[in-house]
C-alpha cells in the first residue's frame, strides 16, 4: 500500500545521509522531497502543509543541531509525525459496562463492511467474547447471505430475521437484535448496515435511524483504502450526517498509494482503530500507528510479526525443536512441522515485508512463489518414516522414487537435502555456542577466545619443546614424530589410506557418470 511513499522517502534520506551538520538549503531540500513524497501518496494537501511545516520546524531546532547524527535525527522527526498524523496512541473498543456492547459499522456500498463484520467477530471472539452477527443491510442483493455465509466460516451466529434484496425494516432488525443477544447471552452485537454508491440522503437517514434505536456504544465508520482523496470527503460526510468514533481501514493489501490512512485522522479527528490488509479472515487486527509509520520507514514491524508467531507456534514444541537441533536429532519431519507452522501465520511475503530494511527487496517479495513451501513439503511427504528421520539412507533409487512421488525433479530433491543438511550443521553449532562457521568463536575458525587461546598455547608447546644436539637422537625423535602425525584427509573427510567409489558417488547422487570426474 505505502510502496510508493517508502521508496521515495528512502530515496530522501539517503540523500543527506553521511553529512555532519544540515544547512538550511539541506532541510528545505529534504522538506520538498518530503512535500512530493507525499502528494504522490495521494495524501490530502492540507495534511502535507501542516506536515512538512512542523517537520521543518524541528529539523531546524536544536534537537537536529546538537544531534550526532542529524540525517538519523530527521528520520525520527519523520517518524514521530507519522505517528501523529496516524492517530499518535492505540485506540481499542470500548465495552458497556452493562449489557451487550453494541457495535455498528456504517460505510459506503463496496468498502467491504460485510466482511469486515465477520472478521471483527472472530477478532472478539479470540478475545474471549461471544459477538452476534446482524444482518441490517436489507437493500444490496444477497447482502444476508453473504453474512450468514462468512458467519459459518468464523462460527459465529447470525440474527437474520429478514430475506433483504428489499425487503424488511433494518431499523426492526437491529433493535429486535439486541434483545436476541439478551436472551442468548452474547456480549457483543455487530450491527451490519446497508451501503450506498454515494452519499445521499436515504442513507444517512438509515444510518441515522438506526443509531438511534440502538444507542450503539462504537460506531465505526468502514472505508476502502483504495478510493484515495475521495475517502476524506466520504469520511467527513459520514461524520456531519451520522457520526462516528472510529475508522476502520480495509484493502490495505492493495496497490493504491495510501494517502486515506494519513489523511483521514487528521481531517475528520476520529482515530483509525482497526486494518484489514488481507482476504482471509485472519487479516484483520488493532491498527497501531507507530508499527504503521515504522513500515512506511522501512524500520519494519516486529512486534507484530512476535504476536503473530505467539498466536501459531506452540511454545513446547518450539522448546523440543530447539533441544533436538541442539542435540543434532532434528529431522525432516520436525522440518515438515514448523514449515506447516509457518503456513498458518500467512503469507511469506508479507511476512518477509516485516522485517527491518526489506523495502530494497521489494520486487523479490512481490515475485516470492508461496508455492514453494507446497513444492518443499510434497517432497518430504512423499518420503518414508525412516528416510525422513535418517535422509543419509536416500541414495540414487530412493531419492528417483520421491522424486517422481512428489512430482517434482531429482535435482530438487538433492537441493532440499543439502539444503536441510548443511541448515541442521549451522544450527547444531549455533545452539551450543559455537557461532557461525568461519566466523570469530567457530570451532575451526581460529580466531574465537577458546579455540585461539587454545592454538597459541599449542604453538608455544610445540615451539618450546627441546630437540636434542645429537644427530642420531634427534633423528630418532623426527622419526617417532611422524608415526604420531594422522593420515592425510581427502575432501571426504575420509582417511588418505581409503579409496573412494566416485562412479559409484556420483550414481548415488543421481549425478551424470562424467560428473564423476569433478568429485575426484
């Protein structure tokens, strides 16, 4: 959503990166770039003036003067407005003290309400609480059965009273809905109303009519993200015609530039509470500011991804992988199990966008095959109990079998288990301290505390150890040095003494006969 905005802001600070001290020319350049940055964004220009007016204001403070580092110094100023503009502080629901909370969503036809409606529910309940669809949108066709639809997806219970495509009293409905939800002891009641393709008068008075009959204690207002400058207008008529304590932001996973999401707080005052990103049910969560500006900053989102990983990873079986990749026992149906694990916190791209730094590998995120992990988990599926706990046992015939099994190559097997291999060697060493191989504190490296404080002290062994002045004794000693020294190592690892098949090597890979060659 915020690509746009991301690069060109990128693209800015790289430019004043590096110097000592910003003159003014350096922070009216930066202001400008900035100015552009987001009127491409499609941000609303009186959000852009009061914007760019306080960042220069600061930049041209002491807090930029006496900084270290002033280019970093005005990365932060950009990102404390960013936060300000998004709304500055979390906003959550609140709850009636007494009674069902009542919560009713309002918003122009197209923006997505009836989804929503069931997202949210799902949201609530894996927040303890027990919500009730209502199906008040009884002008667009098919409107209840959507609903009804999407409440079997997340289980929750729909009150649909009326058919709809025209016919029926929403403003019945939704009180007879808060009655039900007394009976039936639900604690939450999520009123879906009827939209339209435009602002009009029948609509506001709808939406109106049925606030009033049911007092809801949040009223959020639902707005496409993608509709751009035209979601300030319909967010500030809404406001004047109905009102409204919140907003909710969906489509956030589409290609629009954004300029909704930073505009729409600071021209209607009312906070964005929730973000649907997503067309799954799941993708929907608390909208945060502060993760928000982080990600059109590029400074990822980590805290987000940590919840996430908490919701879907089991904590004792995350423990009992890490003691068997410590012990050396982790096999590729532990493998299988994570990368499962993994398919259910969504997608690896969206994912991998969370991360710090992750906007320079845009492209490669937009083109990542999710696939793959289907390609990876085939293979291992299509091998035996036995093979997926010892992949040592796969030799040539077995690693064609799996091949064919899985539908995929023998080369793609071959590069899973090289793959697996040398991540399980790194990961062995990691858990016991060792660090990474070739790197400073590596068994082997030669440069980590122990293992040089270890090599001097043989070295300087080695060194002192007197040789005698007799020729005939010190011959002597030469020679019993010798027998001492192990045989010479081949690549294999295997004693210079012992031959190896290379014909039958390269066979057992599934390689070429004449690749044989190259092993030896």
């Amino acid at each position: 959503m915020f690509a746009t905005l991301s690069d060109r802001l990128a693209t800015t600070f790289k430019n004043i990166r590096g110097k000592g001290r910003l003159t003014d020319a350096d922070i009216d350049a930066t202001a400008r770039e900035i100015r552009i940055a987001l009127l491409e964004a499609d941000v609303a220009l009186p959000v852009v003036r009061e914007f760019v007016a306080r960042v220069k204001e600061r930049a041209r403070g002491e807090e930029v003067s006496q900084a270290l580092n002033p280019a970093q110094q005005i990365v932060k100023i950009v990102n404390d407005e960013l936060v300000t503009i998004l709304g500055g502080e979390t906003r959550r629901l609140r709850y009636a003290k007494t009674g069902p909370t009542v919560i009713m969503l309002a918003g122009l036809q197209g923006a997505g309400k009836t989804t929503l409606a069931a997202k949210l529910a799902l949201w609530l309940k894996e927040q303890g609480k027990a919500p009730l669809l209502v199906a008040a949108d009884l002008q667009r066709p098919n409107a209840v059965n959507q609903l009804q639809v999407n409440g079997e997806r997340v289980n929750v219970p729909v009150f649909a009273p009326q058919p709809g495509n025209g016919v029926g009293d929403p403003v019945a409905v939704a009180r007879e809905a808060v009655e039900e939800a007394k009976r039936k002891l639900h604690d939450v009641v999520i009123v879906d109303t009827a939209g339209r393709l435009g602002i009009d008068e029948e609509l506001m008075k709808q939406a109106a009519d049925i606030k009033a009959a049911v007092n809801p204690d949040e009223v959020l207002f639902v707005v496409d993200a993608m509709i751009g400058q035209d979601a300030v207008n319909t967010a500030q008529a809404f406001l004047d015609g109905v009102g409204y304590d919140g907003v909710v932001l969906t489509k956030l996973d589409g290609d629009a530039r954004g300029g909704a999401a930073l505009s729409i707080v600071q021209i209607t005052g009312k906070p964005v509470m929730f973000a649907s990103n997503g067309e799954k049910m799941t993708d929907f969560d608390l909208f945060h500011p502060d993760r928000m500006a982080g990600r059109i900053l590029d400074m990822g989102d980590m805290l987000t991804l940590i919840e996430q990983a908490e919701k879907t990873f089991d904590q004792a079986q995350a423990q009992q992988d890490a003691a068997k990749i410590a012990t050396g026992e982790f096999t590729l149906e532990d493998f299988l199990k994570q990368m499962q694990q993994l398919r259910k916190l969504g997608s690896m791209s969206k994912l991998m966008g969370m991360l710090p730094g992750m906007g320079q590998f845009r492209d490669q995120l937009d083109n990542f095959d999710e696939r793959e992990i289907d390609r990876i988990q085939a293979i291992i599926q299509s091998m035996t109990p036995a093979e997926r706990a010892n992949p040592k046992i796969l030799d040539g015939s077995r690693r064609a079998r799996i091949a064919k099994g899985s539908g995929r190559q023998v080369s793609d097997v071959n590069q899973l288990i090289q793959r697996f291999t040398e991540a399980s060697k790194m990961m062995k060493q990691l858990a016991s301290g060792g660090g990474m191989p070739g790197m400073p504190g590596a068994p082997g490296a030669g440069f980590g505390k122990r293992a040089g404080a270890k090599q001097v002290a043989q070295k300087k062994k080695g060194k002192g150890a007197r040789k005698s002045g007799n020729p005939a004794k010190a011959a002597q000693q030469a020679k019993a040095e010798a027998e001492k020294k192990p045989a010479a190592a081949n690549p294999f690892g295997m004693p210079g003494g012992e031959q190896i098949d290379y014909e039958k090597a390269a066979a057992d890979l599934n390689l070429p006969a004449d690749f044989s060659k190259f092993l030896k």
